[in-house]
C-alpha cells in the first residue's frame, strides 16, 4: 500500500463523515432493471419516478439506484463500469441454487484461499455482481 502523505502542516483531522455508499448505476432499460432486480434477485422497489428514468430498491442491506442515461451523463455504448459489485450473504449455496439456472453466470460457486465462498453472475444490463460468504480456511 503506497504511503499515505505526512501531516506534518499542523493540520486538523477531517471532519468528514460519510453514512452509506449507494451505486447509482446508468441503464438504457429501466423497465427490464427493475424486473430483474425484483423479479429474479428479489430486491424491493423502494422509489420510482418514470418522469426521471430513476428507481432505487434494497434487499435487507444491500441498496442500489438506476437510471435513464441523460445529457449529463455519456452512455453511447453502454456501461463503462469496470468492476464488480459484491453481495455479502450468509444463504449463497442457497442464492446459487435459486440464480444458476435463471441468469448468464460468469463463474460457479467454489471456495477461494481469500476465505470466501462466492459465484458471480451477469445482471440484465450486463453488470457484474458476485455473491459471497466468508469460510473457514481451517480444513
């Protein structure tokens, strides 16, 4: 990790605090995002403004927005996202079990030296969102 730089001008702490990450996410779809996020990875539809090409929804904790592509935002071929989002979840043989069949899996469920056991899958809009629980590496 690189070194982080010194404080050595007397200066204060930052004030800032920050209460949740949400990702708002871009999509030609709107319509089809929420049927996904919904229907198949049953998230609750929280807010949705047809005028806006806006929604946000939640499942327990994990929360997310989309929206309609607009002049401020570029979007001509699609997403330029290029990570992945990662679902924590005590039930993911479970969530496996319900999602292997019904989505465009990108790799199947197996247990990782980092300590996790995850699969990822490919949302609607191509998003890539992995889905993990933390194991025990003491076999």
């Amino acid at each position: 990790m690189p070194a982080r730089p010194s404080r050595s001008d007397g200066a204060k702490k930052s004030l800032m605090k920050f209460r949740n990450l949400i990702p708002m996410l871009y999509t030609a779809d709107i319509n089809g995002t929420i049927a996904f996020y919904c229907d198949v990875l049953k998230f609750e539809l929280d807010e949705y403004n047809a005028d806006w090409g806006w929604c946000a929804m939640h499942n327990n904790g994990a929360h997310i927005m989309f929206a309609l592509p607009n002049e401020h935002t570029p979007f001509e071929d699609g997403s330029k996202f290029t990570g992945s989002f990662y679902i924590y979840t005590e039930e993911v043989d479970v969530v496996w079990e319900q999602l292997k069949a019904i989505t465009k899996v990108c790799y199947d469920i197996a247990d990782f030296e980092h300590g996790m056991r995850e699969f990822a899958i490919y949302d609607n809009n191509g998003y890539l969102l992995q889905f993990g629980k933390e194991i025990s590496l003491n076999k």
